[in-house]
C-alpha cells in the first residue's frame, strides 16, 4: 500500500472495494451470459463415439421414450455413464401428432397418459425430481384444440408428479393465409395460461441459424427469433433443403451434419444446439 494509502487509509479501502465489486459483477455477467454447444440425435451411437463427441459437445439429448421414427429406444439405460463423461442433459419426449389425438377421441387424457409415462421413465433412468422434460412437438404452425389439450394435460400432470414440463417445437413463422403467419412457440406460449413452459426452439433456418458449425461461444438461444428460448435446435441431420440454401456449403456432402471430431465415414452425424446451461434440463444428479 502507498504512502498517500497511509495517509487517507478510508479513501484507500473504498477504491480497493469498488474495484473488486467491479470485478465481481463483469465475472457474474460473463457467466450469466455464457452459451454451451450441445447435440441430440435419435440413435444412441456408441459409448466411444459419445465419449469422441463429448470433446465438442456439453451436452447431449437425452430420449425417455421412443424417438421419432425408431422402433426402439437406444438410449435407455445410458444415463449414468453419459453423466460420467461429464455431459448434461436435455430429456426428451416424443409427443403424439394431430391425428393420433384426434383419433383418440380424448387428447386431454391422453397427455395424462403421456406424462405419467415420462415421468415413470425419467425416475427410472435415475434423473432427479425437478429436472424438465421437453415433450417433443413435430407439427408445426398453430395448435388446434386436441394438440393444446393434449400439451396442456401433459405439462400439469409432469408438473404434479415433481418435474417440469417443456417443449420441443418450431420457432419458425407459417404462413397461414395471406398476410398471416404464426411461430409455433409464440402461440404454445400464449395459450399457456398461468403454466411454466420451457421452450427448446428449433429453427434450421438460414438465417438466422448458422448452419453446420461449432462456434465457441455457441450462438445464444435467444438468437433463434424466440427472445424466450432455453435452448435452439439451429442444424438438423439431413439438412432440409428449402431452410439451408444459405448455408449449404457447411453440411457435408451427404447433407448431414458432422461434429469436427468425428469424420463423415464413422456415420455420426448428429443435430447441433446451444443452451443458456451446460444442463439444460437441470437433470444431473445433485
């Protein structure tokens, strides 16, 4: 400490604390603000493939149920040593399509249904009470009324049995007719009445999705066109034609998409997302 300390030591101590009260809140802004990479893919690759990836990725999807289009779900059972390799978690859910609700003739119960099954899959892969659970929405556009029954049923009862519901869904605008268009997250969130939803956001689109790459820091959620947004699904394997013209040139040449640490000839291919957590659904052991 300088003389001119000595002399005025009370001056002295409060620059010393203004300072390090400056410190202090530029270090808790940079974390609030800090962005993690992640993927999911509906195939369980292999524990020395997740093991590969996990030098891109900080977290990873994570299906309770049978994923979109499979027979079977891969990745049961591989809860403990995906947390062993250090990954967080995003739990997810493939929810029913219109028709199946509309042919059960009770979308409501249905969701009940539903979320009792995630639920009961979610304690049984060891994940703790608290943790959310994004039910998967593949349908697109506004919601007619079994899709928001069925969504609405489904959050209350996740929410009852101690977890919390999200879902997956597009954060891209529909045309609906001319001069009217709607983003499927807005509208989910807008009929959500008094309930919590989290929201992970899928928007391939170019832009404002950045294509087939590996940012550090990652794109933040917020970037998607959903301001609400906990996570953004910003490329999928196969790319869709029609939303990555701009962006073509940074999938492969099978349209997929390959994390730098696993070539094309491994098969890996994997969707790319970012989180504002390195655990997205909260849902590694405490």
């Amino acid at each position: 400490m300088s003389a001119s300390c000595d002399i005025d030591i009370v001056k002295c101590f409060r620059t010393w604390f203004t300072l390090a009260l400056v410190v202090m809140t530029l270090a808790i802004g940079a974390r609030a603000q800090q962005t993690y990479l992640g993927m999911d893919r509906n195939d369980y690759p292999g524990d020395a493939a997740m093991a590969t990836l996990r030098k891109t990725f900080a977290f990873t999807g994570y299906w309770l149920n049978k994923p979109p289009g499979a027979n079977r779900n891969s990745w049961h059972g591989k809860r403990s040593r995906l947390e062993a390799m250090g990954y967080g978690f995003l739990l997810l859910f493939n929810g029913r399509e219109y028709a199946q609700l509309k042919a059960s003739g009770n979308a409501a119960r249905t969701g009940s249904n539903d979320a009792a099954v995630a639920v009961r899959a979610a304690q049984r892969e060891g994940f703790p009470k608290g943790a959310i659970i994004f039910l998967d929405q593949e349908q697109g556009g506004r919601m007619l009324p079994e899709q928001r029954a069925y969504i609405h049923a489904w959050i209350d009862d996740v929410a009852r049995a101690g977890y919390r519901g999200g879902v997956y869904c597009s954060g891209i605008s529909f045309p609906e007719s001319a001069g009217v268009s709607v983003v499927t997250a807005n509208d989910i969130r807008d009929h959500a009445g008094s309930r919590q939803i989290h929201f992970f956001i899928s928007n391939d689109q170019c832009p404002p999705a950045p294509g087939c790459v590996f940012p550090q820091p990652p794109p933040k959620p917020v970037s998607s066109g959903v301001f609400f947004a906990d996570a953004w699904q910003f490329a999928q394997s196969p790319r869709r034609p029609e939303m990555t013209a701009a962006c073509r040139q940074t999938y492969a040449q099978d349209n997929n998409c390959y994390p730098p640490s696993s070539a094309p000839a491994a098969g890996v291919y994997v969707d790319v997302d970012s989180a504002k957590s390195a655990d997205p659904s909260q849902a590694r052991g405490k």
